[in-house]
C-alpha cells in the first residue's frame, strides 16, 4: 500500500493555516471510503453524488479526525482516475507483459521503450500494484471512458474482412443448425398457424420503383439522395465492396432499408411497415448493406497523397481562403451523438450531455470531405484525450500535418504546432454583434455579414 499510494500525485491544502497531508493511513480511509459509496449506489456517473462526498468526509472524519474540504477529496478522486488510465492501458492495450497482477515482470528492453512512448510508464516500474486490480478496478472499471469500442474506417474494414475469414470453418456447423431450425418451424407450423401480418398488395419492390419513377424530390426527402446518386451508390457497392442481392430482394431494395432507417432514424417496425418485410428480414438486410458501406469508408474517407506538398484547388481558386489558408489542410471537431447501452455501460457513456452518447473525432479539409473519423469513444471521453490517442497510435493512420501545414482545431484541443486554436479571450466582435442585433434587429445583421 506504502509504494501504492507514492504513484498518486500527492495533493495538499490549507485550512486554517494547518497543512493536511496525504499519509497512507489517510489514503486507505479515503479509498474504503470510496468504495463503500460505490457499493451504496451513491456514484450515479463517473464522480459522486452530494451525498456521497458527504459521507466520504464524515467516515473519513470520524477514522482520521482530519476535516477535509469538498475541493481536496476531488482532486484526490481526479488523480487516482488518471493513474486508473494510465495503469488501464498499460496492462490492456500493451503486450509482451509478464508476472502477476500485482506485479508487471518485463526485460529492461521492453521498460525502455514503453517509457520512451509515455515517461509516466515509469511509475509502475518494480511497484505493488495490487490497490489497482482490487480498489481501483472496482471504482473506475465501469466509469472511465477507454475507448473499447472506439474504430476508425480502416479498422472497420478490416474487421469485417476478419469475421468473413473466420466464418469459412462453421459453414457446415451453420447448416447442420440450420437444418435443425427448419425441421423445429415445420413441427411447430402444424399446431400453430400464424396469421400473416404484412398482406399489402404493394411489395417493397414496387413502393422502390415508385419513389425512383416519381418526381426527384420524393426521393431526396425519404432516402436523402437524388436519383442518379443513388443508383451510383447501388452500382459502387454491387461492383467494388461484395453487396449482392437476395432471392426476395435486390440490392435497391437493401440500399432503401439501409437509407431510410439512417435518414430518419427509423425503428425496425416502422421500416417494416413502408416496405412490408419482417422484422428479421429488415435487419439482415440492413446490417448487409452496412458492412459492404464500411469497406467503402476506408476508401473514401483518407486525405489525397499530396496533402501535404501542394496548396490544393479548392483553396488556390478561392479568395475566401487564399492566401490567409494556404497551408491549412483541414479542421478537427468533435461531436456526441446518442447512444443505446446497457445499463451498467451507462456511467461512462454519460457525460457533459446529460445522456447517453459516443464522442466521435473528425477532421474535415476545406473542400468539405472527411478525411479521418475515429467513431466510438465513450461520452464522458475528453476532447484532448481521443486527441492526444489518436496522435499516439500509428495503426490508426491519422494524417499528420508536415513542415508548415497546419489544421484549425476549436478550443477543446491543445494549442500546439501544426494545430491551430482559435484566439482566447476574443470577444469584440460577438460582442459588437450582439450590440447591432438590438440595435439593427436580425434583417440588417444578415445583410451586413453575409458573404460576398
């Protein structure tokens, strides 16, 4: 416990004059503490409820006759979390790692180079690091974002390539099972005759044919595509990315599942009544279409080869962006969007939101077109932090700015060479908006600021 707690920042404040310190009789209060809470139910996200800092201070009050502040547990609480990830992925996302779970047993080699990644690897060097598989893993397992689920598109397509190899084995177990099925549906089929449920005269093949005959913006309004756009889409997927159609529905019919559920966030049922399909039949379809769509992400989303050696078209031919951006190569943003978890993934996926949701990474360039997206990460993530990994791990292939190139970031990312943040404390001209707003009223600001 004693080496344990030398890997935590030690923190200190004063109240009243007096020096508080965090000795490790203290830091074993505090951490029993914590996990009472936990166990209580009184850590409803990724920190404490009101009340359970309150009974934090008090059992730690009444075991150490110390009184601390709301603000010095908080910090503890903070530091003890990043050494949680730190631990987190050395011990998950690295290997080559030998000994017990107290203990990492590894050659001089593999420390170096480790430390070389990240200095911080050096506090787990030759230390007990019991109190993190036993305390720590109870508290933050659950709550600390990680990027588990975290792909990018390249990962996707590989992943699916993957599963598609792997699958070649059981092709004889998958028919013998779903001989089985079959004999089980026919047994079934004499005693309980269903009444069909989708008996519409109009098939999902004619409801296809009638939006794509009609007029052009029927199709844009339902499936967000124009006509021609689509039927490229159908032909790229078909020919390049392994789509192929059923006995009962053609790869139109999938491409419209797949589009209308994604436009509209549609549930199965409501897509089941616009195409009179069951449910199951919507869903293999839609995950069809899904995947031969993530191979294709991997060879659209990725910057040009030269991205970095030429002032591109689409910057050199504007005066909007010439010359002041001539060397900016994109913008990087972050956006959540919802999610559906289970309940105990709950904590982690909640953040500033206030819901469940992913926080996903993009990098756009000035022309409008992904160049890099890293989908997945938990909502309670950081910016910098799905940031500074992506910068770190090489197998994501993220397009590095060279020499003078630089991308505009916004000021959730570190202000550092070849990333751009806007200009803090700038606020003339919002302010100087806001005014002529009241003044002008929203016609006249329109007008004034509107591009030439």
């Amino acid at each position: 416990m004693k080496n344990a707690n030398k890997l935590l920042v030690e923190t200190s404040s004063t109240k009243n004059k007096s020096r508080l310190l965090w000795d490790d009789f203290t830091f074993k209060a505090f951490v029993d503490a914590c996990v009472l809470e936990y166990n209580r139910g009184n850590i409803p996200g990724t920190s404490f409820s009101k009340v359970g800092w309150a009974n934090i201070i008090n059992s730690m009050y009444e075991k150490t006759g110390k009184t601390f502040e709301r603000k010095q547990i908080t910090n503890k609480w903070d530091s003890m979390k990043k050494e949680w990830k730190l631990y987190d992925r050395l011990m998950r996302l690295e290997t080559g790692i030998g000994g017990t779970r107290s203990f990492i047993d590894a050659l001089p080699e593999w420390w170096e180079e480790k430390i070389k990644v990240d200095p911080n690897y050096a506090k787990f060097r030759g230390v007990n690091l019991e109190i993190f598989e036993s305390d720590y893993a109870t508290l933050f397992r659950d709550s600390v974002a990680v990027g588990d689920n975290a792909m990018t598109p390249i990962q996707f397509q590989n992943d699916v390539q993957t599963e598609n190899i792997d699958g070649k084995g059981d092709i004889e177990f998958k028919r013998l099972c779903r001989i089985a099925v079959q004999g089980i549906i026919i047994t079934r089929g004499f005693h309980n005759r269903r009444r069909p449920c989708h008996t519409s005269n109009r098939t999902c093949h004619m409801y296809v044919n009638e939006i794509l005959t009609s007029h052009p913006r029927r199709c844009y309004e339902i499936f967000r595509l124009h006509v021609p756009v689509f039927r490229q889409l159908c032909i790229d997927l078909v020919t390049n990315y392994g789509l192929k159609q059923s006995r009962n529905m053609s790869v139109e019919e999938s491409v419209r599942i797949f589009l209308m559920t994604l436009a509209h966030g549609c549930t199965n049922r409501f897509v089941q009544e616009s195409f009179n399909h069951y449910g199951e039949t919507i869903h293999r379809h839609f995950h069809k279409v899904m995947a031969a769509v993530l191979k294709m992400s991997a060879n659209i989303i990725k910057p040009s080869t030269n991205y970095n050696d030429e002032v591109p078209a689409h910057i050199l031919n504007n005066p909007r962006y010439y010359p002041m951006f001539k060397d900016c190569i994109g913008a990087i943003g972050g956006t959540h969007v919802r999610v559906s978890v289970q309940l105990k993934d709950q904590p982690k996926y909640i953040g500033r939101k206030g819901y469940a949701a992913q926080n996903i990474m993009a990098v756009c360039d000035l022309n409008m077109c992904f160049t890099f997206v890293w989908a997945g990460w938990e909502g309670s993530a950081h910016d910098t932090r799905i940031f500074n990994e992506a910068l770190r791990r090489p197998e994501l292939l993220f397009p590095h700015p060279m020499g003078d190139k630089y991308y505009v970031v916004d000021a959730g990312y570190p202000n550092t060479k070849g990333y751009l943040t806007p200009y803090k404390g700038q606020t003339i001209r919002q302010g100087r908006l806001r005014k002529s707003l009241i003044i002008f009223g929203p016609r006249a600001i329109r007008k004034k600021w509107a591009p030439e």
